[in-house]
C-alpha cells in the first residue's frame, strides 16, 4: 500500500494454498490463521510490525 508520495507504507498479506495464483478459501478462520503463522515465521514480528517505539 502506498501513501500519496508513493511510498510503500503497509502490505497486503494474501492467502494462497500450493502454486495457484488465486485463493479457494473453504475455511476463512483457517485461511487467516494460515496467512498470519506463515507470516510469523517467515517474515518475523519485528519485521512485521517494525518499531513500535516503546521499550519492552
């Protein structure tokens, strides 16, 4: 997603099952667990996320 400077400022994460180029959700609680754990673990949270500016 970009602001009005085109600037990538957020990403859509979008499900996908195997090699196909569109989605065949049966299960949309599944599909959006699916995308959020293979998130996690490919991308990471802090990559995810970023700063949040607030110490831990």
């Amino acid at each position: 997603m970009l602001d009005k400077q085109n600037r990538i400022v957020a990403y859509e994460l979008l499900f996908r099952s195997g090699d196909m180029l569109s989605a065949q959700v049966t299960d949309s609680a599944r599909a959006t667990a699916s995308v959020i754990a293979n998130a996690l673990n490919n991308v990471g949270i802090k990559q995810l996320i970023g700063d949040p500016g607030c110490p831990s």
